[in-house]
C-alpha cells in the first residue's frame, strides 16, 4: 500500500515516519498550505494520504478526481470542513479523523482565553510592554466564579469546558443538536443560553447552518458585558457584527481561532480592538495532543488495513 505523508512540521513528520514506514511504501513530502496541482502532481499514486489542513490547503473535487488510486484519508485533524466529503463519498474513499485527541486541549485553551479575558491579562500586558500602563484602574476585571457560562455544542469539547467550569461552581447551560442530555449541564434553547449566560464559547464544527450562527440578532439577546469565545472554526462568528459589540462594551471581551497556517494581516479588524484575544489556530497545539493525535492517526490506518475502519468521517 502506498502511502503519503504530506506535512508542513518536521517534527511531525519524525513522530510517524517510522510507524507509516511498518504498515506500506512511504514517500513524505513537506508543504504547508499545498495547492491541489501540487499535491496531484506529487502524489498522483497515493492509495493512502496521511494530512492535516496545515500541509494541504484543501482535498478538493478536482485533486480527489486526479487521485483515482486514492482508497483512504487519514486526516490530521478532527474538523474535515477542508475536504470535499461529499466526493469521497462517491469515489468510496475512506475519511477518518481524529476526534477527541486534541478535545483536552482546546477545551483548556478555551479557557485560557476565558480567564485573560476576564482579568484582562493579554490587555494589561500589551499595556505595559508598548504604552508603559501600570494603573490597575484601568483594568477591572471579572470573576468567573458562580457566573453562568453557555457552550453551544456539547460533543468532546464542549463537555470538557463543561468540566472545568464546575471548578468555579458555575451553572452551566448547553445547547446540542442531538438534544442528548449531558452529566452536569441543563440543557436549554439556543435563544435561553444567549440570554442568560455570563460567558459563551462556541464549541461547534463549521457547516452552512453554523456560519455565522453569532451575528447581531444572536448579540442582541445577549447580556451587556458579557464574554464570547470561540475556539473552534471562525466562521462561526460573524466578524464585524462581534467586533462591533467589542466596540460598544456589549461583549467585554472576545477570544478567537483563527484559520490555520494563516498570517492576522496588519490592517485586520481584530487587531484594532484591545478586548480581543487571538491566536492562528494553536488551541490544538499541545505536547500531549500531538502524541495522542499521531497515535490515533496510524491506529486509523491499521484499522483501515484490517478492513475495520474506524472514526470514520465517511
């Protein structure tokens, strides 16, 4: 079985070389943000594609069409919005990913961003490195503690949030699409959390019902001063409409992922606003996820191999 391995970390590439090299014919490839051309022209034969979002920009119709030997992708990653599920679907090519190995992670750094936003440590640093600020009264915070916190979406993620909020004894309120119930969260309507919650975090994957799905009706409902965080895809907030309420004090503050591999421009919106914390998609970026998302990456291909695929996407 061939397999390529197309990623833009060497570290990463030394953690699975010798584990791919036991179960096929390896070629690795290094690149970050591939193009479909690039990737066609050198792995034209691939029958397995070992990638994350960050080595190839996106698995599109036309690079899946050129791949005809392609029986297999083990994704990197947990999201597969930048795969073209839908023609794997149809050219019987295997999806897996990596659900729940970096769950720990992002859950943490979701809190990271909740608890900087909320004593405003990000601001008052910046404060004192570039304009010399040293007066604590200009940068009143909030406590955490037995507030009322939101996650909207309660998969691997969102329960982990959930978990580490019951360390603040605060009452937690969720909203799934599966309406399951979840150990320690009262499950409420989307409009109910917005209402009532001192602090949101979006927790959900990035489809045509979730783009955007903060806008400004979604503020509107919520409470003044309250904390939004979004550690999960982008899009799921709508920009301006969030910056805007940054702006007017609506939102104290706002935590956000953004797009992978990708440079914040200088001139960009989120820049212009001391309130915002950002980090370029990092909240995965952990020792312990990448030991156990590189485990589960190669124990997908042994499964595939056994003809038992598992965490399958499609």
């Amino acid at each position: 079985m061939k397999i390529y391995l197309i990623a833009c970390d060497k570290e990463l590439v030394n953690a699975l070389k010798s584990d791919l090299e036991k179960l096929g014919s390896l070629t690795c490839i290094k690149g970050c943000k591939m193009p479909e051309k690039d990737v066609i022209a050198k792995a034209v034969d691939a029958e397995i594609l070992v990638c994350g979002p960050a080595g190839v920009e996106k698995i599109s119709e036309k690079m899946l069409q050129g791949m005809k030997k392609l029986k297999m992708i083990s994704a990197l990653s947990v999201r597969t919005h930048w795969i073209d599920i839908e023609t794997a679907k149809e050219r019987g090519i295997k999806v897996c990913n990596i659900k729940g190995a970096n769950s720990e992670s992002v859950a943490e750094h979701a809190w990271g961003m909740i608890l900087d936003l909320s004593k405003r440590i990000s601001e008052f640093d910046r404060g004192v490195r570039y304009n010399g600020a040293y007066r604590f009264d200009e940068y009143k915070g909030k406590e955490v503690y037995g507030k009322t916190i939101g996650i909207i979406g309660l998969g691997d993620i969102g329960k982990k949030v959930a978990r580490i909020a019951k360390g603040f004894d605060m009452k937690v309120l969720g909203c799934n699409k599966s309406g399951k119930p979840v150990s320690g969260v009262k499950l409420v309507s989307l409009e109910t959390l917005l209402k009532e919650s001192d602090i949101i975090v979006t927790c959900v994957p990035t489809t045509k019902e979730t783009t955007n799905m903060i806008s400004e009706k979604e503020i509107r409902l919520m409470k003044p001063g309250v904390i939004l965080v979004n550690p999960a895809d982008e899009p799921i907030t709508d920009k301006k409409a969030v910056l805007k309420a940054v702006e007017s004090g609506k939102i104290f503050g706002f935590g956000i992922e953004t797009e992978i591999m990708t440079p914040v421009p200088k001139d960009d919106m989120y820049l212009k606003h001391a309130r915002v914390v950002i980090t370029p998609h990092n909240a995965f970026n952990t020792e312990e996820a990448d030991k156990k998302s590189n485990e589960l990456a190669i124990e997908n291909i042994r499964a595939f191999l056994k003809g038992k695929p598992q965490n399958v996407v499609v």
